[in-house]
C-alpha cells in the first residue's frame, strides 16, 4: 500500500505547523528555556495533524516565501495578544520589587533565563495559575482552530484596524501594569516620604538601615492585602482575553 502526499498538501502541511509553532513557542509556560524545543515541536506537531484534516485551499499556493511569513505575522501577532496580560502582570510585580529594594539580590527568571525581581516571578506565576483555573488554555485552542476557519494558511493582509488593535492593546498592558502594582507602590512612595522626614528632622538615625527592612515589611503587607485585587483584575482581563483574541482573528481580511 502507497501513500500519495501532494506537494500542495505538503505546502498547506507546513504553513498551518508554521503558525502553531510560533503560538505554541510564545505561550506562558511553554516558551519556558527548562522545556526541550523537542518537546515543543512535538506538540506542534501533533497539534498540526489534528488541524490538517479540516483545513482546505480552493487553489494551491503560489509563492510559498509569501505565505510563510503571511503566517509568521499571524503566529506573533496572536501570541502578543495573548503575552500582554502576562507581561502586564510581571511588569506590575518588577516595579514593586524594584521599590521594595528587591532587584538588588535578583533571581534567575526561568521563562527567559535572565535575571528578574522575585515579586515579577510570583506575579506571573500567580497569574498563569488564574489562567489555568479559568480554562484559559481551552479558550486558546479555540482560537488557534478559528482563526484557521477566518484566516487560511497564506490569505493574511495587513491592515490599519489590526495594527491599530495591536498597539492598543500594548497601551493597556502598561495601564494594566499600573493598576495592580498601584496600592503597593503610593504606598511604598509615602513610606520613603516619612522616612526622608525623619532623616532630616532627626539626623543621629540611621534612616537607610531602618528604611529597607521597612519598605520590605510594608511591602509584604499590602500585597497580601491587595492579592485579591490583584487576582479579581486578572479575572476580568482573561475573561474579556477571548473577546480580544476573536477580534483580532476578524481584523485579518479572509
């Protein structure tokens, strides 16, 4: 028994791996360094030959260089929708940290191997964990299979709306940011104030000794109290992540 494999099948094969790929190596936890590229493959892999069943062209592609970088904006462009709320979230916890005084110590961040705040890695962790509680990762299937349905391997065209989106949505990561590490730093900020008071009206104390385990202890503090906060903005943002992501998917022209 022969297998026939067309080499147009074998174009449309690689264009709709190309695009999964790219999402699936971007995703949160998934573009971890500690996981093997192998292993990363693999699941791209499998995922393309579920996929590859349901996806038809009603003519073969032409100029195959095109359409593989067609699919390469596709791939970051959903996975930049989807990081922002992650990189929202690590960046809120970065600045926190770096009030608090605790990027002078420094950890290895383990999804880009580099050196991070300890807070910006527990910010994002905690709300990778939101994510995985909300099925999030089911609602990016989902997605990653509609925008096959919107968007054939090969037919994307730039446009105006969807760059304007994209940059919008870069806009609200950093208010986002702002918005969950707020309580904590105006905070922070008064605790620096009253100890720059008390420097100056009382010079014998060594404000620099008692100031850094201050900040440390009402840093702490506040973001227990503000934890539910954090994870209720969380909430929100990743429910309306599905909106955003079919939005974008419907800004492609078909």
């Amino acid at each position: 028994m022969t297998i026939s494999f067309h080499l147009d099948e074998f174009k449309i094969f690689f264009l709709i791996l190309i695009r999964i790929s790219i999402v699936l190596f971007s995703l949160p936890f998934f573009n971890n360094i500690n996981i093997p590229n192998m292993t990363k493959a693999a699941m791209a892999l499998a995922f393309t030959i579920f996929l590859f069943p349901t996806i038809t062209l009603e003519k073969a592609p032409n100029s195959f260089v095109l359409l593989i970088i067609s699919e390469l904006i596709i791939g970051i462009v959903l996975s930049l929708a989807i990081n922002f709320i992650f990189c929202a979230a690590q960046l809120a916890g970065q600045l926190i940290g770096y009030q608090m005084g605790l990027l002078i110590p420094g950890a290895i961040d383990p999804q880009f191997g580099i050196q991070s705040s300890l807070l910006a890695n527990f910010a994002y962790l905690l709300a990778f964990t939101m994510f995985l509680v909300l099925n999030g990762h089911y609602l990016l299937i989902k997605a990653i299979i509609l925008s096959f349905e919107w968007v054939r391997p090969g037919s994307l065209f730039i446009t105006t709306a969807l760059c304007k989106k994209i940059i919008f949505l870069s806009g609200e990561m950093f208010k986002l940011a702002i918005k969950i590490a707020a309580p904590v730093s105006i905070a922070l900020l008064f605790t620096e104030f009253s100890l720059g008071i008390i420097a100056k009206t009382v010079p014998q104390m060594e404000v620099l000794v008692a100031g850094f385990p201050l900040k440390i202890a009402v840093g702490f503090i506040l973001l227990g109290l503000s934890l539910n906060m954090f994870l209720h903005i969380m909430k929100g943002n990743f429910n309306t992540l599905g909106f955003n992501l079919i939005q974008i998917i419907k800004l492609m022209p078909r």
